[in-house]
C-alpha cells in the first residue's frame, strides 16, 4: 500500500500512513543495533518523499539521541507541522530519581518537557504511555494526559504494552469522564507473534483503537535473511537475539516461498498479511540501512489462498478463554441458535475501519 494512502488512526481525526516509520534505531548509542546521523536522514527522507507522515519515536531510544536527530531534521527542513510525530514516557532517563520514570503526574510531565526540548517542538502529534506502571493508579496517568492535550502540548494518547484488562478499564474511565481517550495500541504483532489476538486485538476493535504492531518482522526474522542452514552474518540485531526456532522456520518457509512466487521480499510479503488483519493495523517499519526501509515497502497484492496459507501455518496458541469462543459458537449454531457476526461494539462500525483519502 503506497504511503500516501492514508488511513484514520482510530476514532479520531488523525490520519496517517498506512506504515509508521519506527526511529528506534536512529542514533548510535553503544550497545544499539544503530545507524548514523547520515543514514538515519536518509532513511527519514525516503519516507517523506514517498508520502510517509508517521513517525515513531521513544525517549529512551539510544538514549535520547532517536529525539535529537529527529528534532535536528526537521528544524533544518521545516517539515514539522506535515508529520505526526509521536514519542513514548515510561522509562527512567535519570537513575537515582524516583520521580525520573513511570506514568504519574510529575514524572509525566518532565518526560515530556525533555521530549519536546530534543525534538525542537512545542507538541506532540500522539504520546504513548511505553509501559504499564503498576504503581500509579490509572486515573492519574489519564487525568495528567488529558490536561496535557487540553494545554496543547499532546494532540492525542495511546498505550503501549498495557494488558486488555488495564487498557479497557482505562478506556471506560476516559469515556465515562469525558477525559481524552485513547486512539491506537503499540503491541507486538507479526506471523511470529500472534497471541495480541486473543484479548487485545478484539478490545481494540470494540472500543476504537487501531493496533500499531512493532517488530512486525520479528527482529528480522520475517526479512528474508533468515533460512535453513545458512547464517546470518550481516544483521545487527542477530548479535542481539538467537536464531529462529524449528516452528518459527516453519513460517519463515512458507513467507519466502510466497515472496519467491510474487517476485518480492519476505518483508513486504509479511506486512502485507499483517495489513490485511481486521481493524486498523499501521506496522511500525524499521530500518538500520536504506535499502532495509526499501525492502520493508515493495508492494505484494496476496491472495486469498496465501494469506489463508500464512495464516493457517502461524496459527497461535491462545490462553483460555480465547479458545472457547470459536466452540460456543459451533454449539449454539448446532442446537439452532442464530449467532450473528462480530458485534460492532459501542462505536459505529464507520469509525472502526481504516478510511482512505
């Protein structure tokens, strides 16, 4: 799908491109797997070029340089206000000061003070909270978000890494208070990590939150790199992560026989099925080089019969009691009940699905 086919983020009116540009690995932080300032701006004006206006960020990425080459860019190309810019709060940046990290009030707004300082911004497009602080109760952490959007400086939130439960809690709180709510999920989601299906990706859908899934390759995984017996020798993350196990082999067979049949990358092969998922699903795509972000966007148009064949080969196992869904089905269709389709949720169906302009 090009990127300026853009698709609304959620019940909101955000639009973005149907590919996020993850900057996770722009700086060279010792111990990153990185790229230079040089490539980063290449990798970043690729994207823009193509029509990209979606950008990923966090502020512990290579500790804090991912914000300052961010900030740099776009102070010196004027291109702030066409882009949605969004970057995380959760992780302590200051050790030794309790109030440094986390998701109450005060840590909040430091965070986001020293956010906006590296990147050269007085706002944000979109701020995540990166993790779930077990210690703050969840109101607070909305009610300081929802003072941040009604100053200004935060346009819209979401959560990463939270569990369904505390995420729809969250939501109804928001909701019920005419507080700002959320508008996406940053979850793991890919062929190789498929159990976000089980409670997160459903609550999603009924309660009008898109999915931005990272590592939809599956730390490179899914990339075309990876095959039977033969090793891996020019990726950095493979320092960092082991090799695929027999299962995942399984799946990384079927991606490269399906890429090898279109005459395209694993890659793209791999976020075309995750496109493909019910909902609003924006990927985040990262890339260490250029060529990376090139291979990440080659255009696959799958068929039904391949996507159903990935599907059926990455089938996850799901924690109860996901598993009973599907059967309780089949029984009450068995005994004559009438069982309609997925229930479109509180929100009319319209504001649930991606629209393109």
């Amino acid at each position: 799908m090009p990127l300026d086919h853009y698709v609304t983020l959620g019940r909101s009116g955000l639009r973005v491109s149907p590919f996020a540009l993850g900057a996770m690995t722009f700086g060279e932080d010792p111990g990153a797997a990185g790229c230079s300032v040089e490539e980063s701006e290449k990798i970043l004006r690729t994207y823009l070029d193509r029509g990209g206006n979606f950008i990923d960020t966090a502020n512990f990425y290579t500790n804090g340089h991912s914000e300052k080459i961010l900030g740099d860019f776009f102070r010196s190309n004027g291109s702030r206000d066409r882009v949605v810019l969004a970057s995380k709060f959760f992780f302590n940046m200051h050790p030794g000061d309790p109030n440094g990290g986390g998701a109450g009030r005060s840590a909040i707004r430091k965070q986001l003070d020293e956010t906006l300082r590296r990147l050269g911004t007085d706002y944000l497009d979109l701020y995540w909270m990166h993790n779930w602080d077990r210690n703050t109760p969840i109101e607070e952490t909305l009610r300081t978000l929802d003072d941040l959007v009604g100053s200004g400086k935060v346009r819209y939130v979401g959560f990463s890494n939270v569990p369904a439960w505390v995420t729809a809690q969250a939501q109804t709180m928001a909701v019920l208070n005419s507080w700002t709510p959320l508008i996406a999920l940053q979850v793991e989601y890919s062929l190789l990590a498929r159990t976000v299906e089980g409670e997160i990706a459903p609550m999603a859908r009924e309660m009008g939150m898109a999915l931005v899934p990272w590592s939809p390759l599956k730390n490179g995984f899914l990339s075309g790199k990876y095959r039977r017996d033969v090793q891996v020798s020019d990726s950095e993350r493979a320092k960092f992560v082991n090799a695929p196990t027999e299962e995942e082999f399984k799946v990384i067979d079927v991606v490269n026989e399906i890429a090898e049949q279109h005459g395209t990358t694993a890659a793209a092969v791999s976020l075309a099925w995750l496109k493909a998922r019910k909902g609003t699903v924006v990927p985040i795509i990262g890339a260490r080089k250029l060529e990376h972000l090139e291979s990440n966007l080659a255009e696959v148009m799958l068929t039904q019969e391949q996507e159903a064949k990935l599907s059926d080969v990455s089938k996850p196992d799901l924690n109860y009691p996901a598993p009973l869904h599907g059967e309780l089905r089949a029984m009450l269709q068995f005994a004559g009940t009438t069982v309609d389709g997925e229930a479109s949720g509180i929100y009319p169906p319209l504001l649930q699905g991606s629209v393109r302009y």
